[in-house]
C-alpha cells in the first residue's frame, strides 16, 4: 500500500493533497518536529536517505523523496495521469514550466528570505540575499501576469503544477512575510485553490487548524 509519511508544516502537503484529489486509499502516517529545533524526528529522518519530507513508501520496498517527483510518480501509477499534461496537449510547455518553476526558482529565492527573516539580518547587507530578494520580486511579478489571466497555470485545468505551486506562495509565506497586497491575480487563484474540497480534506488531516497566508 501507498505510504506517505507527512511532517506537519511540509511541502508533503502536496503529496496528502494530491491523495485526496486522486481519492486514493492510502496510509498517512504524520509526525511532528521537534518544537525547540524544528527538525524531523529521528524515526522521519531514516526512512530515506535525504532525510527531508516529503516521503512516501510503497510496495517493493520502494522509498522516494522530493515533492516533484512523488507527485509524478502517484499521479501516474495510481492516477492513471490525471493530473498531469501530456506532450500533444496545448499548454505541455507550460505545465512543464511551472511544476518545475515551484522547486527550482521560487523556492530557492523564498529560502533565502526566510533565512534572513530567521537570523534577523538585515538583507540589505548581504549582497546575495539583496540579490535572491529582488529576483524574487521578478518572481512574483511573472506569476502575477500570468496566473492573472489563466484560470490555473497550465492547460486551462487543474494539474501538479497547481499543487506544485501552491506552497510557495501559500504556505511559505507563513515564515517569509511576504504580502500579496499588489498582486490581485495571485490571491483570486489562491481563494479558487483553498475552495477545493480534497484541498480542504487535505489540510484537515495533515495539519489541522492550520491556515496558509492566502490573502
């Protein structure tokens, strides 16, 4: 059986959200961090290699970490790709933009934020991170264009880029700041996305009580 091991406040909310848009019958075995360290505990960190959530186990032994490839994998072992773009529908290259968009770019500069925020230093007196923060600001500025006028962010539906997406500029922000005051479009979608009932389940039994900054 599919196995996923959730951290609370983890980008494994995707994976838990993902189960339940697909309606999957699945084990969720949640743990919580440390409250000083805010670490996974040491019975999360052996279950793979990379030590980091998301996690998922499933037959065969098998063990795979990284949001963005158990999506992809659920998705078209037990989802048949439902969620998914194939090659020869229009907005392919934008699918494929934006699910690895979520990891590869906004995450990343969303990081080193969050890590400045953390110390307490003063971005301004740390080039790189004066640096990250204005491409963040770039960032932004594209999804604002571009989610203000699509519906989601690739092929007219719903996709894993979505739920790729959403936790950067939903749950992230909780330990970031960032407000979403000029950016109009990103905070209609995200009110469309918090309206979905698997998201809504999702959270419920991942996180219970939790709220993503969506406004």
């Amino acid at each position: 059986m599919l196995t996923v091991h959730h951290l609370g406040v983890s980008q494994s909310d995707r994976v838990v959200w993902l189960c339940e848009e697909l309606g999957l019958d699945y084990d969720l075995k949640v743990y919580q961090r440390d409250p000083v360290t805010r670490h996974a505990p040491p019975e999360y960190r052996v279950l793979h290699p990379a030590g980091t959530a998301p996690i998922i186990t499933d037959d065969d032994g098998l063990a795979l970490a990284e949001s963005g490839a158990i999506l992809e994998y659920i998705d078209a072992i037990y989802g048949g790709g439902q969620f998914s773009v194939g090659k020869d529908e229009p907005g392919f290259a934008d699918y494929l933009h934006w699910l690895h968009f979520a990891g590869g770019s906004i995450m990343a500069t969303g990081a080193v934020t969050m890590m400045c925020k953390e110390a307490q230093v003063d971005r301004a007196e740390v080039g790189l991170a004066e640096t990250m923060h204005e491409r963040e600001d770039r960032q932004y500025a594209w999804i604002e264009s571009w989610i203000g006028s699509h519906e989601y962010f690739a092929a007219g539906r719903f996709t894993l880029a979505d739920i790729m997406m959403f936790f950067p500029i939903a749950t992230m922000r909780m330990n970031t700041g960032r407000g979403l005051e000029p950016y109009p479009g990103i905070r209609g979608y995200l009110q469309r996305i918090i309206a979905r009932p698997a998201y809504l389940r999702a959270l419920e039994l991942g996180d219970p009580g939790m709220q993503p900054l969506v406004v």
